[in-house]
C-alpha cells in the first residue's frame, strides 16, 4: 500500500511539472517602469517621545507628562493641534529603552503642515520617519498602464529579434507597484509604475 501511495504521489510531482515546464515554454518576461510625477494624498509622521531622548542629567523634564505638555505647548506655537496626534504606546514599549516614554503619529494633508510639525523641536522628542500615501486617478492610471504595457512590448521584441524569434500575444501581467492605500517612506523623487508582461514566444 505504502510503495502504491509514493508511486501516485511520485506520479502527480511528475505531472505538475510536466505542466510547469509547458506553461513557461516559448514565453519571454519583461519588466517596464514608467516615471511620474507623484501627487500626494496625505503624509504620515512618526515621532518617538521619550525620557531616554532626553539623555541623562538632562533635567528640562522628569516626567512623560512634563515631556507631554512641552511638547504639546510648542506644537499649538506652530499652530498645530495636539489632538491629532495619535498615540501607540505598544510601540514604544516593543523598542526596550530604559525609561519612560510613547510613540505617536501625526497626519498630514500639506507640506506645510508637515513642516510645522517636524519644526517643533523640544529634548526627547525624535522625527523617526515620514511616510505617504499616493493619489493617483483613474485615467492617469490606464494611461501609464498603457504606456508601461507598449514599452514592455518594444523590449520583448528587442530581445526576441536576437533570438530569432517574435512576439505573440500578453500571457500574463502583473503590477509590482506599491498600492494607493500603503503607507511609504517619503522620497522627493518622482515615482515609477513597475509592471511585469510575458509574452508568447513565436
């Protein structure tokens, strides 16, 4: 029974196989990246409070509650709300520092805004990143799609004219660009549309 399990079992690894290889026969993969000029949706600020950013000796504040409404004072200096400030205390708690301390987000729709925020220093308080969100309509979206698709299809047939062979038709394409919803780290470059195309291989 055992020897008729593994010669099945031996068989279907054959098979898939087999099928694998047919799938990928005669095919050619490409990538394509189109550039463009990103628009912003919103921005993401994290900030990490804490006594341990104070270093030691340094007695401004005793407290995280001292350190909080220092913080939070200069903040509505630069016309920011503190309120919108939203707070996850596991994260701190998860980064092991030796004294007390919270991390906390802040989202912002403007540069500006984002720039009063990061402008607000005080002792114990570390910028430790800035993230957005892309807006990207529609029709901006088929058109580097397109785009993205007829430059992948001009590099197929580069690569397959050397081969000797042509280029049929799309087999499979797959976006390996970051989604609208994902939260990113900010870059001030432009950003690229990154598809991937098979071809059939004539």
């Amino acid at each position: 029974m055992r020897k008729l399990i593994i010669a099945v079992l031996l068989l279907i690894v054959a098979n898939t196989f087999a099928q694998d290889q047919a799938s990928t026969k005669n095919t050619i993969s490409v990538s394509s990246n189109v550039r463009f000029k990103k628009e912003v949706k919103a921005f993401r600020i994290k900030l990490i409070m804490g006594l341990d950013q104070m270093g030691y000796g340094n007695n401004e504040c005793n407290t995280l509650d001292e350190l909080k409404k220092k913080y939070f004072d200069k903040l509505k200096e630069k016309g920011i709300d503190p309120n919108k400030l939203e707070e996850k205390k596991i994260e701190y708690l998860s980064m092991y520092y030796q004294r007390e301390g919270t991390v906390y987000y802040y989202e912002a729709s403007t540069e500006e805004e984002v720039s009063k925020v990061l402008s607000a220093r005080i002792n114990g308080i570390t910028n430790n990143g800035l993230e957005y969100k892309m807006q990207l309509d529609d029709a901006t979206y088929d058109n580097l799609i397109e785009k993205a698709i007829i430059q992948a299809k001009d590099k197929a047939k580069r690569i397959a004219t050397k081969a000797n062979k042509k280029v049929g038709e799309i087999a499979m394409i797959s976006d390996n660009s970051y989604g609208l919803e994902d939260w990113v780290y900010y870059s001030p470059k432009d950003e690229y549309l990154r598809i991937n195309v098979v071809f059939e291989l004539l």
